[in-house]
C-alpha cells in the first residue's frame, strides 16, 4: 500500500459540450462567442469525428440520367 497523496486538478466550465464532430463544435463556438468558458470532451483524438461518414450523400435532379427528370420537373 502506498500512502502518496493524489493530486486532483478542478476546472470550472459554464458548457461542456459531448461530442467533437460537427454539432459539437459549432455549438462549442457558439457558447465561447457568447462569452461562456467552454471545455469538449471527445472519445476520439480531436478531430477525428464521424461527421464526414455522416453525410449520407445528395440527390439532385440534373436530368444526365433521364432527360425527364431535371429540376424544372420539380418546380412546377
């Protein structure tokens, strides 16, 4: 048995935000704009986010495929 003392180190945040991807920052940099004192916790390295894999992809209507189906179709 070892009878060192552990050191704790406190913070103090007003937000904490869970999650460094895309939501999370942007409401990370909302908060700090807003003067608040803003820490991130992250189970990656930071940086590292799932956003980009999140994307899901876009549809658009370019009418390349089938001359019928072009954005004019959907502005009717």
């Amino acid at each position: 048995m070892t009878t060192e003392k552990s050191s704790l180190e406190r913070y103090k945040y007003d937000v904490l935000v869970i999650g460094a991807g895309g939501a999370g920052l942007r409401a990370a940099v909302e908060a700090r704009e807003s003067g608040l004192r803003v820490a991130i916790i992250c189970k990656s390295l930071f940086g590292k986010a799932h956003t980009v894999m999140a994307e899901g992809g876009a549809a658009a209507s370019m009418g390349n495929a089938n001359s019928n189906d072009n954005w004019m179709v959907h502005f009717r």
